[in-house]
C-alpha cells in the first residue's frame, strides 16, 4: 500500500493591498501625532499652572486695585509648642506672639502709630473707640471683661488713595471662649454693634467662597447705602483663641478689592 501523498506546505499570505498598507500608515501617523499633541498640551497646562496671573496674557491683575504686601510668614513657634489647630492643641491657643500675627502694612503705606499702643498692646477703649454708640461700647467692654480678654494687638495704615485701615486681634484663653465672643457680637452675619462711621451694614456676598481659609470663621459687611461722605467696610474673623476685627474706610466708596485681599491675608496668617 503506499503512503499517502505529502501535505502541500501553507500557502504564504497574499501581499497586503495598496490601499490596506495606506490606511495603516496613515493611521500610525494619526496616532503619532494625537500623542504629540496631548504631551503638548499637557505641557502648557502644567507651564501655566507654574506662571504667575501677571505672566499670563489675559489674566495680569496688575490692575485690579490689590496692594503689594511684603512677603508674609508665620512667626516661629515656641520651642515645643503645637500649632494652633494640631489636634495636641485641643484649646486652639496661638502660642506664637499675637503682635508678630498682625498683617503688615502694604508698600507705600502710612503707618497708625496711634494703633501701637504700648511694647504693641493696644488698651481696650482704643479699640472700643471704633464704636459709634456709648451705650454699645460700654456693653461690648463689659462683654470683653466678662470673656477674659487678655489682650489686643493693632496695626493701622492709610494709603496714597486714602484708604484707612485698622486690624485688631483680640486673644482669649481658648478657642471655645473666643468662639461664643464672636458669636455674641456677630449675629446670622450680622455685626450687632455698628462701627462708627457704618449706619447700617450688610453681608458682603462679593468675597468668594474660594477665599475663604481653613479654621477661620468670618463675617463680611459692607456700608449700605445711602452712606455719607465715606463708605465703611468691617469684618469680624474667628480662628482659634483669637478674633479679628478689621476696619476699612475712604471718603466715597471704599474698594473691595483691598479689603477682601485684607480679609484674606490676615485670615491666612491665623489659620
């Protein structure tokens, strides 16, 4: 019996098309390209997140009223001391100097030496001062005597444009005394007792949420109008054992720019 004949060996694959080889090449170049292209883009995203606004076309803010601040650090702790928010730090006490946590006054600005008060501690009733009615002052004094006040540290400046400015920062001897402070002179976001010069205040619903700092409360006011010969902007802030009274005016209107970077830095160096 023979055997059975050989297999024939497999046939080699046709030859790819002409056309069949273009789609693949131009397919390939595609790729290669949508690569190139997301690397590119992902690049100038990255470059633009690495630039200043000012450095961007189209978003320099060269312009926009905001004052120029020296750098701002926190002051050193004391040698084992915790931050004022760490969880150590149940009370939420400052243990840096309170004077040293004041903003500093921006460039080309007049310093309040009346705000300086004695080796930088301010006396009550000059910041009590800041109050239009006796009555309200009398009652916001006994309010501080009654919580424990410690003491207050004051900066003040007045700017080329005119623009006055007080910061006052207010310690008490823990986060749970200031925070029932704040909440007694600070009703629904509204201030109960009027600064002088401010008749009548209302939120300022113009400060961004994405200002605001972590462990800062705050309340934001703005003089209503009509108003007089000057507008008055005010803020009361509540971070830890301290809370913060800013004071704004200029005869006209007052800028919110300023304020609200004011509001946001002095928040900043307490949070």
């Amino acid at each position: 019996m023979l055997p059975p004949p050989p297999e024939a060996p497999p046939s080699a694959p046709a030859p790819a098309a002409p056309k069949d080889r273009r789609v693949l090449r131009a397919a390939l170049r595609w790729t290669a390209a949508v690569l190139v292209f997301a690397a590119v883009g992902t690049a100038t995203a990255y470059g633009i997140t690495r630039m200043e606004r000012t450095d961007v076309p189209g978003l320099a803010t060269e312009s926009d009223g905001r004052w120029d601040f020296p750098t701002l650090t926190r002051p050193p702790l004391p040698s084992g001391s915790p931050a004022p928010f760490a969880e150590s730090n149940p009370a939420g006490a400052h243990h840096a100097d309170l004077r040293a946590l004041l903003l500093p006054a921006p460039e080309g600005a007049t310093q309040d030496k009346a705000l300086n008060g004695t080796d930088g501690w301010l006396e009550t009733k000059d910041y009590l001062a800041e109050y239009a009615v006796k009555e309200e002052r009398d009652e916001l004094g006994q309010k501080l005597v009654d919580h424990g006040l410690r003491h207050i540290a004051a900066r003040g400046w007045t700017t080329q444009d005119g623009t006055r400015t007080r910061v006052y920062l207010l310690q008490f001897g823990t986060a749970e005394i200031a925070e029932t402070l704040y909440g007694s002179v600070v009703s629904y976001d509204t201030p109960v007792y009027a600064v002088r010069g401010a008749d009548a205040s209302s939120f300022d619903e113009t400060l961004t949420l994405r200002s605001r700092v972590s462990h800062v409360e705050r309340s934001v006011q703005v003089e209503s109008k009509p108003y007089g010969a000057e507008q008055v902007r005010h803020a009361y802030l509540a971070a830890g054992d301290v809370v913060a009274v800013i004071v704004q005016s200029r005869k006209g209107t007052a800028p919110a720019v300023p304020f609200h970077q004011t509001v946001t830095l002095q928040s900043q160096l307490l949070g």
